[in-house]
C-alpha cells in the first residue's frame, strides 16, 4: 500500500514538473489539421454552422487548445470580396478523454433599418490575432480582433480588441470617424488590473492599427487611456 502511494506521490509531482516547464507556443492549422480536429459532426455538436475561416492551436502549462474563427459568409460584393453578417469564434480545451469549449465570441454587423445600411460587414482581423504568453507567468493570452467597414470602409467602421487573461475577458472596443466627435472608445475596467506589459502591448497594438488605417483613435489615445475618462461597455 505505501508503494502505491509513493507511487501516486511521484506521478502528481512528475505531472506538476511538465506542467511547469511546458514552453507556450502556438500556431496555424493548416486546413487538412483544422478538418481532422473540427469535423462535421464535431461542428454539428458544438454548432458551429459557419465556415471556419482560420483555426489556431496553442500549447501552455494548462493544456492545448484549438480555436476557430466562423464567418456567416452570406454574399459575395461587385468587388468579390466575401460579405459576412455575423462572426463567432469558438475555443476548445483538448484533452484525451473530453473536449470543453473554454469560450465562444459572437458578434454582428449593426443591422440595415428602413434601407440604411451603416455597416456593410464584418470579419476577424487576423493581422493583429495572436496567441502568446505577454507576461511570462506560463499562460497564453489570446487575442482575437475583429471589425467592420461603415459607408466609407474603415473610416466609420468599428474595431473590436478582445484579450482573455485567466480565463477573463477584457474588450477595447472603438467606433472610428472622419470627425474628431465621431470617434467613441469604450475600455472595459478589467484592462487597468491587467499586467503592465499587457497593457503596454494592448497600447502598441492599437498603434499599429492606427499605422495601418484600421482605425482612427483620437491623438495618442494609448498613451491617456486614464480611469476617470473610460467608458465602461458591460457585456
């Protein structure tokens, strides 16, 4: 009997060592993995009735994951870019024995109303969708971005950042304009106990997408993302 235990001991510390040494890492599906792992009935079971426009796996210290991003892909433009109503992105904890949905996004463009039509789509910016572990505590971070193009594309459209901390989920979400009082950026309150270098890489990010065009924050909005003048958006 004491070997037994001694047995058990060993091996809950032995799982306790690999957990801890596990490397976060992350990365792509191809279409052939993405097939194998989100099949048809495995799609029908979680209701995932969107096509999978990208899939990622990632690896840290609590398990592997694999996520989807679904688009509704409802038409086709003049200019025959894929048009898309509604997105949902799902993530999976992958285990041997069961598979746990961990979270799911779902999210619209704003809805036509007597024939005006503010947003014509919306879809996951991949460019900026990452999957790292930005504070070195052994846990990736995933973030997921998305947006849609208003009547003049990107400049009265909307862009979302999402980032999962612990299981948490913080948003950015910012309506873009041509004028200065067009443009609204609502930060949920959860960012401010986020690490340092999270929020530092938040900031970076939406810098970047302020380079590229993809969104208009209000000068050097990074830099003064102060308490007292966040709008707090709950969900």
């Amino acid at each position: 009997m004491k070997k037994i235990y001694a047995l058990l001991l060993l091996s809950i510390f032995a799982s306790q060592i690999n957990a801890q040494t596990v490397t976060p890492s992350s990365k792509t599906l191809s279409k052939t993995e993405s097939d194998e792992f989100f099949t048809t009935a495995f799609k029908k079971k979680n209701l995932i009735n969107f096509p999978i426009f990208r899939a990622y796996t990632y690896t840290d210290k609590s398990g592997t994951y694999n996520v989807a991003l679904t688009e509704s892909a409802d038409t086709v433009n003049k200019e025959k870019d894929t048009v898309n109503y509604t997105i949902k992105a799902f993530n999976f904890k992958v285990d041997k024995a069961i598979t746990l949905k961990k979270w799911e996004i779902n999210d619209f463009k704003t809805p036509t109303v007597k024939g005006n039509e503010k947003e014509t789509s919306i879809w996951f910016w991949t460019k900026y969708c990452e999957f790292n572990d930005l504070d070195g505590d052994g846990l990736v971070e995933p973030i997921i971005v998305y947006g849609t193009f208003g009547a003049n594309g990107y400049d009265d459209g909307r862009a979302k950042i999402l980032i999962y901390y612990k299981g948490l989920k913080t948003a950015i979400r910012h309506q873009n304009g041509v004028l200065d009082n067009e443009r609204k950026t609502q930060v949920d309150l959860t960012f401010y106990s986020l690490p340092a270098t999270i929020q530092s890489h938040l900031k970076e990010l939406m810098e970047k997408m302020v380079k590229n065009k993809h969104a208009i924050f209000p000068t050097a909005y990074a830099d003064k993302m102060d308490k007292k003048a966040t709008q707090i958006a709950n969900e």
